[in-house]
C-alpha cells in the first residue's frame, strides 16, 4: 500500500490529550514516523498514547491490509526532562490491530435504471 499517497492527517493522544507539535513522514522503507517534543509525563505515571491516521478521498486500495506498530522498543525515544537519562518503554504484549479497507466506488451513468442496490 502506498501510504505516503494516500495519507491526510496524522493525530497523536497521549491520554486524553492532544499532542501539539507534530511531525510525520514516510520514509524510504514506506514506515510512518511520527516526531513530537512537547509531552510531559510525571514520574512514576503511565501515559496510553493513541495514533489515528486518515487518508484522502482518492484512496483506492481496497482489500488491503494495514497494521501500524512499533516493531522495537528501541524505536520509541523517551528522554527525562531534568537529566537527560533515556527512559524505558513497555510495548504491549498482545498484538497490535490490523484494519482491512473494505469498499469500493460506486460509478453511475446516464442510462435509466430504475433501481440500483449496492453495499458500500
């Protein structure tokens, strides 16, 4: 799937915030990744941070699979405001959603057709 073609918007919640300040792109292994600076968890404190992505009105790929995840923990940087000291991340341990785009255009002419029934 081509997600750099097809990608609109990218948000990040980090609990029940919006994350300001963010930066994404696709790279050349066709990976989404997702840069922010401005998040502050307190010590001793666990944060659920939720990515949504939406793609544009021509999307077409449909019968795809797609699956966003952080396959390292080291792929996931965490720096401790006071010292500078790199944090530990915990990835979670059950497997990660996958979404299949289910679809397709539904095209109409000028030829009179007195029904037309089609699922989406």
């Amino acid at each position: 799937m081509d997600v750099e073609k097809f990608l609109d918007k990218v948000t990040v919640m980090a609990g029940s915030e919006k994350v300001d300040g963010l930066k994404y792109n696709v790279n050349k292994s066709k990976e989404l990744v997702i840069s922010f600076d401005d998040v502050e968890v307190a010590a001793k404190k666990n944060v659920t941070f939720v990515v949504s992505v939406s793609f544009t009105d021509d999307f077409d790929d449909y019968g795809r699979w797609i699956q966003y995840a952080i396959e390292k923990e080291s792929n996931f940087n965490a720096v401790e405001k006071k010292t500078g000291a790199r944090l530990t991340v915990k990835l979670p341990t059950t497997a990660w959603v996958a979404h299949q785009f289910n679809g397709s255009k539904i095209r109409l002419t000028n030829v009179k057709t007195p029904n037309v029934e089609a699922a989406a």
